[in-house]
C-alpha cells in the first residue's frame, strides 16, 4: 500500500511522463525498440526497486535486477519486465544509460 505521499509522487510522475509523451520527448514502447534509441534505467546501487516497484499496478512495468550495463559509468541496472523482454529479443542492443549519467550529460548539453 502506498502512503498519501507516495500516491502524491506517482500522481506526479505519470503527470510527468504524459506530459514527455504529448511534447514527443518520450516515445511509448511499440513491440520493437525504435532505430538508435538509447534506453535510461536505475543503477541498482541508486535506488530501492522494491520501493519503486510499489507505484506500478502490472507485473510488465515492475523492475527488477538485470545482466545488463550502463554504457557510461559500467554500472549494473534494473530493467522493466515489459523493457527487459523487449531487450533479450532485440539483436542489435540498444545503448543503456543509467539516470543519473544521463542527468550527467543533460546538464552539460
Ligand atoms: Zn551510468
């Protein structure tokens, strides 16, 4: 069960992500990975995924621990179910950065 604060930061991320979506900054997961997209997960170290797992109602969205590794700083990330299955499917993998190496290079664009 989430807190009152908790429902009151997922309010406000899924406004956020509506609002990436609308401006075109965001794209929705089709069936396949679109050409040179780059893909931003958690490192685990960063944050509690059992926590964050917490906000997402379908099994697809929850994240978990994966062998696979921010192309920046080589630190292992968590992965989406839904992203994760995507990912073993796909030959030629997109580039993976974890969020706080891209927070890194946004802030120096
Ligand atoms: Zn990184």
């Amino acid at each position: 069960m989430l807190s009152k604060e908790q429902e009151e930061q997922r309010k406000e991320m899924l406004n956020k992500i509506d609002d990436m979506v609308r401006k075109g900054q965001v794209v929705p997961l089709q069936d396949k990975f679109p050409e040179d997209c780059v893909i931003t997960c958690m490192a685990i170290e960063d944050d509690d995924y059992k926590k964050i797992n917490e906000w997402w109602a379908l099994e697809a969205n929850k994240s978990y621990p994966r062998e696979v590794f921010c192309s920046e700083c080589k630190r292992q990330v968590m992965m989406s179910n839904a992203v994760f299955k995507m990912y073993q499917e796909t030959e030629k993998k997109p580039k993976v950065v974890c969020g706080k190496c891209l927070n890194k290079k946004l802030s120096t664009v």
